[in-house]
C-alpha cells in the first residue's frame, strides 16, 4: 500500500574488521522520458522505475515532487561552498524530473532530514515494519562515497547507526537493509536522517531523489508458511531467509549467516540464535600477535560481498559467497584477498560447508587461520568437545572433530563437525571452546593442519540444527560417528563415483553431503544397513542421466520429492535415522523394469 509519510505519536563480524558497515550501491543508470501522461500517479511512477516497490508497501520520505518535501531538509554548512536547494531539473526523469541538490566543500557539510520544521510534511518514524531505505544519488564521478546516519530514540538516550555507502559515476540506486540497522536502534522512533560526502575536501555537488521505505518481503522458492519441513526461500530486503517449515530457518546477510531460528521451539521466529553475532564457519586468525587489531585488517579497509543462489529444489539449496578485501571501492577485485564459502542446505537440518581464504599475501601471512562458529551466549548455553571416529577399518585419511552447543532455555541444538583430509601424518584437527562474555557469545574455533606453502587455507565441515530435546547426547555421538565415517553403501547394480579424492570418502562427497552413483543400464539398486551403525537422512545424486525421467523406490515404495541439480543430476535425501537394512532403487525412463511415462 502506497503511504503518504504521517508524524508517529559488532559489528556480528566475528572478524571485527576495522569498517563500517558497507551497503553496496546498484547502478541504475539514468533515463529519459517521462511524461505526466493523464491518470498516472506518483505512486505509479515509483513502482514502474523501481522492481522493489510493486508489491505496493512504500512509505516515500521525500521524492521532492511536492514542495512541502523541503520541509524536512535542513543544512549544516561548514565551508562556503556548501549549498542544498531544490532543483526542477536534476531529479531523476523517470520519476518525475524534481530532486534535491546538495553541493559539499567538506565532509562536515550535512543535509539533515527531520521533523524540527515540518507542518505539512512529516518524516515517518515508525520503521520497523520495513526492509530497506532506498536513496537515488546522482554522482559525478566513481571515486566518491556517502555518509548516512540515522538517529533514533529520545535525546537522553539517541541511538545512531553510521553506513558508507560508495557511489559510481551517475544515479545511484542505494539500498540499506534495516533488519541489520534495526539491531542497533529503535525502528519505531526514527528521528533524523544525515547525509554528508565521506573526504569531500573540494567542493562537490549530488542530486539526491526518491528518498522511500520499502517492504519487501518475496517468496521466491516454496512456501515460508509451510509446517511440512518443506524447503522456500524468502527475500527480506536485501536478506534471505532459507528454512524448512516447520523445523528451522537462516537468515543470510552479504553471504554470511546472522540469524537462525529454531522454528520447532519458536514458530514465531522471535529468538535469533545467533543475535550479535554470524554462526559462521568464519575464518579467523588464531593466536593474533595483536588482540586488538582486526584480524584481517592488513588485507584491506572494507569488503565487497558477492552472495547468490545457485541451486534451489525440493532437495536442496545452494548458496555461495565470496568477499573480496579491497582499499578502494569501485576498482576491479578479481585480485584482491578472499573469503569464500559454498553451502549446501537440506530440510533435514543438515549443512554442508566449504570454506577458503586468502593465507598469505606478498604484505601480509598468518601462521595459523582457524574456524569459528559462534551462538548468542547466557548462562543456558553448554558447549561439548570430542573426537569422532576416522574412516571406516584402518583407513586414517580422513578424521574429524566434533562440537555441540545446546541452549536449553531456547530448546535449540547445533552440531558441528570439523573434517581433515591431509592424512595420518599430519596434526588432527582440533576445536577450541571460548566463551565471548564481552560480546555474550560462545564459540567453537576449530584447526586443521594446512599445507606449509600454500596461499589458500581451505576447510571442510558440516552442521545439524535442531531441537535440543530431540536429540539426546548419545544420540549425538552417533551423529558425530557417522560425519566422522558416513556409512559406506553396498551397491548391487550401478556404480560408487569418487568426484573428488580430496573430500570424497568412498563414493560419499563431503562438499555436497551425497553419496555420488552412476547407473548401469539406467538404473541403481543400492542397500544401507542401519542395524550396523544408525545412518541419518542419507542423500543421493545418481550421475550420467541429465533431465531423465525416473523413480526412485525405497523398501518398494515411491519416494518422494526429487529433484535435478544444476547439472541435470537427480538428487533425493532419505530423511530420519535409518536404523535397518534398507534398499534403494532407482530406474530411469526407458531403463528395464521403468514404468510408462
């Protein structure tokens, strides 16, 4: 719903990077045209130049198409040279052609949005019902960033919350995400917004429109509402929320966990897991020389982040990210330091992850980089060490450790499994218990021993979310036992693949939790024996037969769902303990003994 703006009665970085929060820009482009052809509206004009607003939940703050618009503006000039007026002809032209034009000589110089002078229109201050600010700047160059801050709160205690936000040469469509800025101060007592250009040590002049308050909130997988453990994507502004109904939901920001919620215990998603904090797995440098230097400070001032999704189904959805540590925003960072991290979630709670990061630059190295897996901390919160078995008979190239943090209170479990591959010669691996009382948060940081010469630090490890109260500690050391030596199938027609040697432990590839086959003659018939050793929600991709049809059969009944990853493969996934002998069959269409399409 269209709303005209009414009077209203660390960072989770476990890096501590020495930045303010980035809200990377997204350059539009300026456009012609733009007529106000008879029936068309302001509000229709906003929805067609922005995708964010057509599903109508928009509060416009100033789009400065009224004049009473300027009531809210006010200036702070510092240099002469600093100016703001209105300007008919420096708005954005497809949404109508009025804007603000703000001349800076200083960093000092501040547009100031508030309510001191208004009497006939209002800076909305109850926010908390949307995702994102958005501010259209028009800038002259790329090497140019804005400052926003934005206050909160009665004067004796004003909360503020400062963001850079960099700009490229022409309009800028900026997007700041309010969940994260929400954390920090009240979204329902906004007071004032200032904006001021970050180093303007000469004069500079920006055109600033369509200043709005979105809520955007999209199902673009599934459904967020469903109570069958089925899996959706949600987006949340800038965020996404990826959950199974039902059971548990993330909420992912720039690529990197900050919110979990156990939906079992808490339907309504009232009590993030991970408040003030990321679940990670977030490198991190052990033992720093400097305790309190950031630890990647030497790779670069700010981060660029590059999250997507790259396979969402019934089965499974994939997410990768990738930041880059840069000194200058708007320059080419194909270069630049890394963090990476590839995971693989299923509804069954499981996440599989794989992490790498830049060891050692030409400037700087560490001696050792290590894991960390962080929870909001009290006093309910147990953390729990162990090693869990090797392979499977004397086979010692693989081996793991394993953590559990239960918070009781919340009836929230995590399991934590920590994977070497680099052979019985080298160091196992380890995990740390700390508990953070400063920042109220418990961490795991887990170690393994990485190549002595090698520029990249990689790791392997997965997740179980849960509830506490579902699985009892016995029952955990058995899920610790099988990611330490997943069970090993018996396949009676077909054939075990090894993807990977490095994380592959028989045909069981650590990257993607799968047992990896190929079919012969179109078809798979494997055994699991549960009665041996208990198999959790064990899944599936059968290779060799992109986009075929098949069915997948289990103790002789059709199971469902399945679905084709992104390279045609079929994958499914067993969901439960499997505590018995259990056959597997898959047929494909055309394949002997297939049913008609």
């Amino acid at each position: 719903m269209f709303e005209r703006s009414t009077r209203a009665t660390d960072p989770k970085n476990i890096f501590r990077l020495f930045v303010l929060a980035i809200s990377l820009a997204s350059l539009t482009g300026c456009q012609t045209g733009g007529g106000k052809a008879a029936g068309v509206t302001q509000a229709d004009r906003l929805m067609q130049a922005y995708p964010e607003l057509k599903s109508g939940r928009f509060a416009v703050i100033a789009d400065f198409e009224n004049p009473a618009h300027m009531e809210l503006v006010q200036l702070v000039s510092v240099s002469p040279s600093a100016r703001c007026v209105p300007d008919a002809k420096q708005g954005r032209k497809d949404t109508g052609r009025n804007g603000l034009r703000f001349t800076a000589g200083s960093p000092k110089d501040t547009v100031i949005l508030s309510n001191v002078n208004a009497t006939n229109w209002y800076l909305k201050r109850d926010w908390h019902q949307y995702d994102l600010l958005m501010i259209n700047v028009e800038s002259p160059s790329d090497d140019l960033a804005l400052e926003l801050i934005l206050s909160a709160g009665m004067v004796r205690d004003r909360s503020t919350v400062r963001s850079r936000l960099p700009l490229r040469k022409g309009w800028n469509n900026l997007k700041l995400d309010l969940a994260d800025v929400g954390e920090r101060l009240p979204l329902d007592d906004v007071q004032e917004i200032r904006l001021a250009v970050i180093d303007a040590d000469k004069p500079v002049t920006l055109s600033i429109d369509d200043i709005v308050l979105v809520g955007a909130q999209v199902d673009v997988f599934g459904d967020s509402k469903n109570l069958q453990g089925q899996l959706y994507v949600r987006t949340a502004g800038k965020r996404w929320h990826i959950g199974a109904g039902g059971k548990f939901e993330l909420v992912f920001s720039n690529g990197q966990i900050v919110g979990w919620f156990n939906l079992e215990a808490d339907p309504h998603r009232l009590n993030n897991l991970v408040q003030g904090t990321t679940l990670g797995p977030s490198p991190i440098v052990v033992n720093p020389p400097n305790p309190d230097e950031p630890d990647f400070a030497a790779l670069g001032q700010a981060v660029t982040s590059q999250p997507r999704i790259v396979e969402m189904n019934e089965v499974r959805i994939v997410i990768e990210s990738e930041w880059r540590f840069v000194d200058t925003m708007n320059r080419d960072a194909r270069d630049r330091p890394f963090h990476r991290w590839r995971y693989v979630i299923y509804p069954s709670g499981e996440i599989y992850a794989t992490v790498e990061a830049t060891r050692r630059t030409a400037n700087w190295s560490s001696e050792q980089l290590g894991l960390a897996v962080a929870l909001a901390s009290d006093s309910s919160v147990e953390l729990r060490t162990f090693e869990a078995s090797g392979a499977g008979g004397n086979d010692q190239s693989f081996r793991s450790v394993y953590a559990s943090a239960r918070n009781r209170t919340a009836n929230a479990l995590v399991l934590f499994s920590l994977v070497d591959s680099n052979g019985s010669s080298a160091a196992p691996p380890r995990i740390f218990e700390r508990f953070d009382r400063a920042r109220q948060r418990a961490m795991f940081v887990g170690v393994t021993e990485q190549p002595v010469d090698g520029t990249v630090a990689r790791w392997q490890c997965n997740f179980f979310l849960t509830s506490s109260d579902s699985v009892s500690d016995q029952d955990a050391s058995v899920l610790a036992d099988f990611s330490g030596r997943p069970s090993s199938v018996q396949v009676a027609l077909g054939t075990s693949m090894t993807r990977n040697s490095k994380m592959s432990q028989g045909s069981f590839d650590r990257t993607t939790g799968c047992y990896v086959l190929k079919p012969d003659e179109g078809r798979v018939r494997v055994t699991i024996d549960g009665s041996k050793a208990p198999v959790f929600s064990p899944a599936f991709e059968i290779v060799g037969t992109p986009g075929r049809q098949a069915w997948v059969y289990v103790n002789h009944l059709i199971h469902k769902p399945l679905a084709f990853d992104a390279h045609g493969h079929l994958i499914f996934q067993l969901r439960g303990m499997i505590q018995k002998q259990t056959l597997i069959e898959v047929l494909f269409q055309n394949s002997p003994g297939a049913p008609s399409p």
